[in-house]
C-alpha cells in the first residue's frame, strides 16, 4: 500500500510504497478514504513524543482519519464490516498512522461511526481539531452573548471554535490576515475580525471593545504576547492557550481563569463533536490534496500560515 512516511525522526516526509497491516486480536481494519492534517504530525515526526510513547520506522503519519471498517479482529465487537468510522486513531505504537491506504487500530481507540450525510473529507477533517475546539469551549463556559477574542482564528482549531461558539450564541471576534481568511472566519460564524498585520492587535481590540472582553482563546502567542492578550480580558473572565503560553501566578494576579490547554481525547468528547456536527449542520471549508501531495502540505502547515483545514484524499 502507499504510505507517506518518515525515517527517521526530523527526516523530510517521502511517498512509499509498504506492507498492508495485519489484523491482530482486538483490532480493526479500516480502508482509509481521507485523512486529516494536522500540526501534531509533523511535531510528533520531529521527535515530540520520543521517550513517552514506543515508535516504529519508517513511521507513517497522520493521527485523524476516517473511512470504512474492512475486517475485523478476533474479539473486537464494537464495529462490523461496512462501517464508515471516524476519529483519532493514534495508537501505540507510534508509526502506524492515517496518511495511508489502510490502518489497522484498536477497537478501544478514539474511533466513531461517522455522522449521518458527512462525506469522508468532512469527517476527516474534525477529529483532532473538533474535540479541541469542542472541549475548549465546553470549559469557558460562556452564556449568550458573551464576547469571545480568538487568536489564530483561521487554523483548523480556530474555525472549529468559532463554529461551536457562534452554534451557543457566543459573540466571536477572530483574527484574520486578508480578504480571504476574513471570509472564511465570518462564514464559519465571527461577528467581527482583526488583522494582526495592520496595527498592534491589543490596541485594536482595546479601541472597538473598550470595556474588554469575557474571555480569549489563543492558539498562536507566545508567552509575551499571550500575557499582553490577556490584559484585554475582564477580571473573573477566562483565558486559554494551546501553546504553553500561560504563567499560572499572571493569570491568579488578574483574576483570570485559565491557563494552558491540553485536549483530553475520548471516544465520549468525539461522539459529543458528532452530535454538535448533527444539530449544527456543520460543514467545515477544506482544502483537499492527494496523498503525493501530503509532504509539501506538511512544509506549509510548519510555516504557521496554512490556511483552513487541509484534508488529504486517498
């Protein structure tokens, strides 16, 4: 089968060709149709789970994907033959993952039937991105109306969150670099954008909501920029950043909750994104190339400028 793979850790992604898994007691065997691309796979490419988890050379990327169960493990019993199934479906070892024909899994894996009438692009693409930005908004905690600042709004994550929020009534304001992320933000739901590239970002937001904000997802600051963000948010609001940002003893200075996220991923949270897809008629914009393709996506997702949600069809 192909398979777009790594050699080694921090080695440029190649298109091979490899053996079909083999299905063990316990697991399943799923033909993949897409996976999804995501930021962690390059990290965990470059090393970022050495030492914690067992890896296997040559590793095959990907954690997200979605496609149809094609045999079945002594044992397992939670799917049949002929499901379309989705979800996150690393495993250990790390090294056998979703940009590939097939993919054998654990059935106790993060791994779900796929909502009625989403195609396998669409499936593909929520996994890792939609249990983030579920789970980070189900901890805000916000009611109606309640103003919401998004920072790296136009990534995977960030259009997720601000479909979920804008789904609960929530008021998002998104960061967006020109005409197209602008777009793309307010179809999935922003009332209103800034554009980091066109002043410095807390004194715009500070000039059109004086009074502050009720609380802050950021995705992209560092730590200076994130403690600058937070000066924006109202004491007893709440502030998240996925990238290790936070400094605990600034946040309990400003009276703000918070601090830094890390995603708990169940099959439980995942089955709550498919119910919010269901109810909310969610159909997130993708970018969709094929599985040759992968490695040059995977440079551009390293710049940081990627935009939307790329999904690779295999």
């Amino acid at each position: 089968m192909k398979a777009v793979v790594v050699k080694a850790f921090k080695d440029a992604p190649e298109l091979i060709e490899t053996l079909k898994p083999v299905v063990k007691p316990g697991y399943i065997l799923i033909k993949l149709k897409a996976a999804g691309l995501n930021p962690m796979d390059w990290r965990i490419a470059d090393g970022m789970l050495d030492g914690k988890m067992p890896h296997i050379f040559p590793m095959i990327l990907g954690a997200d994907g979605a496609g149809v169960v094609e045999e079945i493990g002594e044992g397992a019993d939670r799917f049949k033959v002929g499901d379309k199934v989705y979800g996150q479906m690393m495993h250990d070892p790390i090294g056998e993952g979703t940009y590939a024909e097939y993919i054998a899994v654990p059935e106790k894996a993060i791994v779900s039937k796929m909502p009625p009438g989403l195609s396998f692009e669409q499936a593909a693409a929520f996994p890792i991105a939609g249990m983030t930005a579920f789970q980070l908004i189900r901890e805000l905690g916000l009611v109606k109306e309640k103003i919401l600042l998004i920072v790296g709004a136009t990534g995977g994550v960030g259009t997720f969150a601000t479909f979920f929020a804008a789904l609960n009534g929530i008021k998002v304001l998104a960061t967006a670099r020109g005409g197209e992320a602008e777009r793309s933000i307010k179809k999935a739901g922003a009332a209103a954008t800034f554009d980091y590239s066109e002043g410095n970002l807390v004194a715009q937001v500070k000039a059109a909501y004086p009074e502050g904000i009720d609380a802050l997802i950021d995705l992209a600051s560092n730590p200076e920029e994130f403690d600058q963000l937070t000066l924006l948010v109202k004491p007893a609001g709440i502030a998240f950043t996925t990238v290790g940002s936070a400094h605990a003893e600034v946040l309990k200075a400003r009276n703000i909750r918070g601090g830094n996220f890390e995603v708990k991923g169940s099959v439980a949270l995942l089955e709550g994104v498919s119910e919010m897809i269901e109810a909310g008629h969610i159909e997130i914009p993708v970018q969709t190339i094929s599985l040759s393709a992968a490695p040059e996506a995977i440079a551009k997702s390293r710049t940081g400028k990627a935009l939307g949600k790329t999904v690779i069809l295999i």
